[in-house]
C-alpha cells in the first residue's frame, strides 16, 4: 500500500504520479517528467496534441517542470505558434497561485530557450496588468 | 440548396467539422453549439480555436511573419499576435468585477428602505401601546414586585435595599 504523501509538494516544482493506486508501481517524477517531454518534443507535434497537452498539464496538481516546459514552448516554436507560447508562461505563473517565488525561478530556467526563439515574457509585453 | 445554407450560416471553419452526408437524404444542418467554442479559462489555457477567425489582410501577413524568427517581431506585432489567438489575457480574466460593491449597496439601500417602512409604520398603523406601559403605571408595577419580593436572593429585589428604600448602589 503506497503512501499517497507524496502528492502535497508545496514546496517544490517536482511534479508527482498523477495517479494513486493502491497497487502497482508508483510513477516517479522523473518518470513522469520524462514522459511529457517526450510528448511535446515530438517533432510533428499538431496544433491539437500540443492544447490537449498543455491543458491536460495544467489541469494536475503541480507546476511543470522548466525541462518539460521549454519541450512545450519548442513545439510552439515548430507550430509556429507565437501566442500559445506566451500563454503557456501565463499559465504557469496562474498555476503557482500563492507561491510566488515558483515563477521568477521558471523563467530563470528558461532564459535561454526564450531568448534563442524569440518568446517575450507576459511581462515584456504589458499583458500581465488587466 | 441545403448545403449552400449551411455554408452560408457556418463560415469557412466549421466546414471541415460540419459537414456530414447521410446515406443520399443531404447534408444536416449544423448547430451553433455542437461546434468547438472558445473560452477563457484559467485551467484550459489553450481553448479549441482562435479567437479572430477572419484575418485581416495585415493579420494574414503578419501569421506569415510568424513562420519566421520571433526575434524580428515587434512588440505590437507579438500582441497582435497574441490577441489574434486569445481574447483576454491571464490577467483580464482573472480581475475582480467590482460587483460585490453594487451588492452591498443594494443590501445597505434596502435595509434602510425597510427602517423608512418600519417608521412608517409605528405612525400611522399600530394603535396606541396599552396602558399597562405608562410610566406611573410602571411605577406600582416595580413597587408591587418588590413587595412580593421577587427573587429576593439574587435577582430584582436582591438589589433593592428595604432599610433605606433605594436601590442598592
């Protein structure tokens, strides 16, 4: 009987088993890190798998990990799909909810990627402010 | 001709999802509501469409800049692209509407329209109190219990002091 503990991370952006069973073996994160990034670094990737995706992902109890986010904002980049990828960081900054520390550091982490395709912070761009 | 209504009513995206031949009878005609629908929402963040269907002539030209590096983009061209894809932002659609104020004062308003009825009221339809309220009245009412000496221990005449006929300080 696994402990479902584990489900209440606050305090971290690890992602955890979307799924508790009594039986059977748990997901780990990085198990499940792994699989989403496998998921949007398809490389024929469609519009439709990409929403299913992100809103599948967001509809769990954590923040994505910045690995699997920047596999999801390089398949915007393959879909040419500037606006899914500023709302995608939105989201993530709506999914932190109380914790604001998580967003700053998820932006951090994918400097990089966002300055080599392009991607302009809510921020940058005003629409941050109603 | 059914189907040229059809198209007329659905436009140009719903065709590819609308149309559905039945064995010879034609084409059925497509509700409004069983096509996908945008919304804003903050736990489906990528709604099943765009939210301008028709471009523009600089819209199009602008999702052909997009193909391109997102670098050269302006800052007005991102939003534009943005707000081509999406009606409100995280943030306009998470904002407040203000509407508890209106219910507030709605609350406050009728509240005291009910105090205006409640005076109103007293005036001009209860009759007059019985006599059993006026103050001399009253006066032989207190003189009376504490003769009888109610609750002479702890209650009423308890804080009656019979020595010097006051009450007791």
């Amino acid at each position: 009987m696994l402990s479902s503990d584990c489900l209440w991370s606050f305090s971290s952006t690890a992602s955890v088993a979307a799924r508790s069973y009594s039986h059977g073996k748990q997901e780990t994160d990085e198990e499940f890190d792994a699989r989403w990034v496998t998921y949007f670094s398809k490389p024929d990737i469609d519009a439709w798998e990409l929403r299913k995706g992100m809103n599948t992902l967001i509809g769990y109890d954590l923040v994505p990990e910045p690995k699997i986010l920047e596999a999801a904002l390089r398949a915007c980049r393959r879909l040419n799909d500037l606006a899914s990828a500023i709302r995608i960081l939105e989201a993530v900054k709506d999914k932190s909810g109380p914790h604001k520390e998580i967003y700053p550091y998820v932006l951090q982490e994918l400097q990089p990627t966002l300055n080599e395709l392009g991607i302009p912070t809510p921020e940058e761009l005003g629409i941050d402010k109603a | 001709m059914l189907a040229t209504r059809v198209f007329r009513l659905v436009g140009n995206r719903a065709l590819s999802t609308s149309i559905c031949l039945r064995g010879g009878h034609g084409v059925a005609k497509v509700e409004d509501y069983t096509l996908p629908a945008y919304f804003d929402r903050r736990e489906s963040p990528l709604p099943d469409i765009k939210f301008v269907e028709q471009l523009s002539p600089e819209q199009k030209s602008l999702k052909e800049k997009e193909k391109g590096t997102w670098a050269v983009l302006s800052k007005e061209e991102k939003i534009a692209l943005y707000r081509i894809s999406f009606k409100e932002s995280f943030a306009e659609m998470n904002k407040g509407t203000g509407e508890w104020k209106s219910v507030v004062a709605g609350i406050f308003f009728f509240i005291g329209f009910t105090g205006l009825v409640v005076l109103w009221q007293r005036k001009y339809v209860y009759g007059d109190v019985p006599h059993t309220f006026d103050p001399e009245y009253k006066q032989k009412e207190v003189q009376r219990m504490l003769d009888m000496r109610i609750n002479p221990v702890e209650g009423f005449s308890a804080k009656w002091d019979y020595e010097n006929n006051a009450w007791k300080k």
